[in-house]
C-alpha cells in the first residue's frame, strides 16, 4: 500500500471551548463545524446510548453470503435489525477511515503510517471535542488496550493497534491525560453496563483478531481465500458481536432509543487481509487520488488508483435500534461521513467537514425510525 498523499499543513490546536459555528483566529476554516441547528438536529428519536463498533477488512458479500458458516450471527443481525445496503468505508487503508469518522475528513492520509500521528497531521476538531463541548459522556473502548490512556502505537503483542482508536490519532486527546482517560480497556465495558454507569456515546474497537484483520501471532493472515486462518477470523468477529451486542441490549444501559451501528472500516482485501484492496468502490465525498506519473527511465511509479474515485469498498452498516423497525433496509449510498452525521444529529453538535455536506452525505435517519413510521429519506 502506497504511504503519503497527505497533507503538509496542520491547522491550530482545536480548543473544546470553540463555539460551533465560529472561526476563532488560528483555527482553520475547515475544521470549524456546521453550526448547530442548521439542519433538522434530530431527523429520528433521540437516542439515550449510541454504541459504534467497528470491525475490520471484510466485504459485505463475504459476510453476509448464506454459503458463509462463520459469520451466521451477523447475517442475523442484518435481516432482523438495519441494513443499509449501500454504505462504504471512506477509503483505504485504516487510518484515514478511522479518522474520517470522527473528524469528517482523511486530512489528505491514505497510509497507516504512524509518523502522521507523531507529527501532529491530525491536529483538527474532532467528535471528541464536540461531546466535551456539548456536555455529552463519552469513551472508547479498546480491546486489549494495555492500560487507561496508553499512548503507544501498539501493544506489545500486536493485539492492540492504534490505527484502530480513532481518538487516540489526536493530539489534543492524547497529549492530554484528563481527556486520553476516556480511552480505556474494553474490559472496563462489562462493569459499566452492569452498573448502568454507561457514557452516552461509546466507540467499540476489537483487537486484531476479534476484529477480523489478523496479523498478530495469535490470529495469522490467511495465505489464500480457503486457508482455515480466514475462516478462524470471521468466526471470532462473529462471535465478539454477538457476545457484546448481546451484553449491551440486554444491560441497565439499553434504554429508550439507544442504538448500536456496527460496521467495517474498509471492503475487501485480497483474501480479506492486508494484500492490496481489491475493492475501492465509494461514495459521499470519498477522495479522488491524483494521478502520478510514471518514471519512463525506469518504467517504475505511476498509480494503480491514481486519477479515480478512491473508496474504501462495499461493507455492511447495521444497526440495532432498541425502538427501530426490525428488518428493514435502506439503500441510500452512505458511507463514514454518514455515521459521523447521524451522531452529531443526536445531539445538536453541528456537522465537522463532509459530515456537513448534506447533497452528498446522509444521515442513518431511515434505519432508525420506529416500526410502522414512515421512513426517512435520510437528508437529516
């Protein structure tokens, strides 16, 4: 995978005491969010609890095909909750759609290199800063997270990536004790839900093998589409969502509209592990590459995607609504951005980049009506 493309420029540190809607000197014009109430805040009932967890590397026919036994509890999930049909990671690799999801932009990274977090390239207002600013609890949760805050770029056995902890990529999260200790083992989510002391909004990342990437000594690429290892990888992603959605719609925690959105950050991968996207279909403001030329001395540079739409590929989005319809669809082109916009609706924080654009981003609005309501058209 190709490492740059990214921006040079870094705008100023984003203060959580910045008033929606305003441009403070040294703030740049693109991180300042939509301000609050331009659009309809709350096109579906206000959700108490939202839960994001966010799977790995994996295509929606993969998952959701009747010919794959592993992944049984999820193609439940889709036919008995929200489907949307049309969604997409933003584009490729890990970093950006992470941080396209709680900034509203990839910053110009297709690249999971961790310099671009050392040198501070995501110094932007972010979902963090508009949950603080609005007074709304929140935590990431992170599956085998070394400790509270941990600021490192992996755990030391590779099960723990911070390319998969949107918040964390921040410098005005992670340079900040106070604000980092929001950041916690995911251990920390079964006490939580017992004693109903649930944050209102929770980002949920698995480690690396529960989350369907692989790579770590305990759970292997697979070699080829019909090595076991690929097989063990859905399995486990099956069976974390099933025992965590399974914890939280059945906790103190899950009350009135509280919702879960369950997604994948990016399509399929050759064999579904780190080879190359062999999807790269997008929507809803999904980068366009520029083209680079080829060296004609050597034959060598160029760009495979260069010039083209540079998607993050086809994935499932659902969502489990405790008051929502049950088996219904929706096939509005959605992808990232669309989550992010769906969150900032529930509570008024305004929309942060692409999450504002509302001709090309939508909102989830439609899987979240009630059952027998008429469905939104997602414009919200």
């Amino acid at each position: 995978m190709r490492r740059g493309l990214r921006r040079s420029a870094v705008a100023a540190t984003a203060t959580v005491a910045l008033a929606a809607g305003v441009i403070l000197p040294g703030v740049a014009s693109a991180d300042a969010p939509v301000a609050r109430g331009v659009a309809l805040a709350s096109p579906f009932p206000h959700m108490d609890h939202v839960f994001v967890i966010m799977m790995e590397n994996s295509s929606y026919s993969s998952l959701l095909s009747a010919s794959n036994p592993d992944t049984t509890y999820i193609q439940q999930l889709a036919a008995t909750n929200g489907l949307a049909t049309d969604y997409y990671g933003v584009t490729h690799v890990s970093t950006p759609n992470y941080i396209a999801a709680v900034s509203g932009n990839t910053w110009g990274s297709n690249s999971d290199d961790p310099s671009q977090v050392t040198a501070g390239d995501f110094n932007h207002v972010n979902l963090a800063d508009q949950l603080d600013r609005a007074g709304v609890s929140w935590k990431g949760y992170m599956q085998s997270l070394p400790s509270v805050g941990f600021t490192g770029a992996s755990s030391s056995n590779g099960l723990y990536v911070r390319k998969h902890d949107p918040f964390m990529m921040f410098p005005d999260v992670y340079s900040d004790p106070s604000r980092a200790d929001h950041v916690v083992p995911l251990s920390q989510l079964a006490g939580d839900l017992k004693t109903g002391d649930v944050p209102q909004f929770s980002w949920i990342s698995p480690n690396v093998c529960d989350d369907m990437h692989g790579g770590a000594t305990s759970c292997p690429y697979a070699a080829s589409a019909t090595d076991p290892a690929q097989a063990t990888l859905y399995k486990d992603g099956n069976d974390f969502l099933k025992q965590w959605v399974t914890a939280i719609t059945t906790s103190r925690a899950w009350t009135g509209n509280s919702a879960i959105f369950i997604t994948w950050d990016e399509g399929a991968y050759a064999y579904e592990s780190p080879y190359g996207p062999t999807d790269t279909s997008g929507c809803c403001d999904s980068p366009v590459l520029p083209s680079q030329p080829t060296d004609p001395s050597t034959g060598g540079g160029g760009d495979l995607y260069g010039g083209s739409v540079y998607g993050g590929g086809h994935v499932p989005m659902i969502v489990v609504s405790r008051l929502g319809a049950r088996g219904r669809t929706d096939s509005i082109p959605a992808n990232h951005y669309s989550l992010l916009r769906t969150i900032e609706a529930n509570w008024d924080l305004g929309f942060l980049g692409d999450a504002g654009d509302s001709v090309q981003v939508h909102s989830l609005a439609g899987l979240l009506q009630p059952a027998g309501s008429r469905r939104s058209n997602g414009g919200g």
